[in-house]
C-alpha cells in the first residue's frame, strides 16, 4: 500500500526500506534500542507490519521515517519503532504516519492499538491513545544485553 503527500511517500512494500538506516537509527538515536544488533532489525522487520515515509527525489524514495505494527490483526496491534530522521521533522510527517497507521484498512478490526513513549504522549493523544491504568497491564523485563 501507499499514501502520497507532496513529494512524499508512505509505504508498507519492505523492498523499499532502507535497513541499514533504520539501524542506525534505532542503534544509535534511540533510547528504546541502543545497540541493538543489524540482525534483530532485520528479524523484526521481517516478522512485522512496516510502514516507510519516504522523500521522493529523482523517482527515488529517500528514507525519512519508519514504523512498525506488531499485530495478529484481530484483537491487538503494537505500535513501535516511530521515527522521523532528524532532517525531515517540522514538516508533520510523524502526524502522518501516525494517522496512516491508525486508519490502516487491516487494523481496523483489532481491539486496541498499545504504543510505549517516554516523550511524545502529546502527538499520540492526538489520535485517541491514553496512558494505560499501570494496575491492570504487566510485562517482564529481559536482561538489558539478551534485548540487544
């Protein structure tokens, strides 16, 4: 699938990522993946839903953004690994993405989208997110270096 806007492209076709960006980002950028491994990208790249945002230069797409949905597509989708590069933010590109990911055709039958943020609760309340009641959900925390 894709969505255009401008002169850019949002796209869920995984030929199009650029996978060594992506890792640097998240390797280096982020604070949720810092030092992850080439080859843990690549496995959850292949193992999920992806959506590309891309510049369009010369009919090329240029990597500007990524996302990523985990998901059985029936009763619950992970939002993860939102990004824009750091030279395209300002131009409401991550309010896009978002709102392509949420209006999703396939996801619209799941019964809730969970997303974790240490600092863009603001863009996601946009879209209906909420802080979740912390009573109610639980998760298991795996030794930081087995994540990486």
């Amino acid at each position: 699938m894709e969505w255009k806007k401008g002169n850019y492209v949002i796209s869920t076709d995984k030929t199009w990522l650029n996978v060594e960006m992506i890792h640097k980002f998240l390797s280096e950028e982020s604070y949720w993946a810092k030092g992850i491994k080439i080859e843990r990208v690549r496995r959850a790249i292949e193992n999920t839903l992806c959506f590309g945002v891309y510049e369009m230069k010369n009919d090329q797409p240029v990597h500007a953004g990524f996302a990523r949905i985990l998901t059985d597509y029936v009763t619950t989708a992970y939002l993860c690994d939102v990004f824009i590069d750091k030279r395209y933010r300002g131009k409401g590109l991550s309010k896009w993405l978002v709102q392509t990911i949420i209006s999703f055709e396939d996801l619209q039958e799941v019964r809730g989208m969970l997303l974790a943020t240490e600092d863009a609760h603001g863009l996601y309340r946009k879209y209906g997110f909420e802080v979740v009641d912390a009573g109610r959900y639980m998760k298991k925390k795996i030794k930081e270096e087995q994540q990486k």
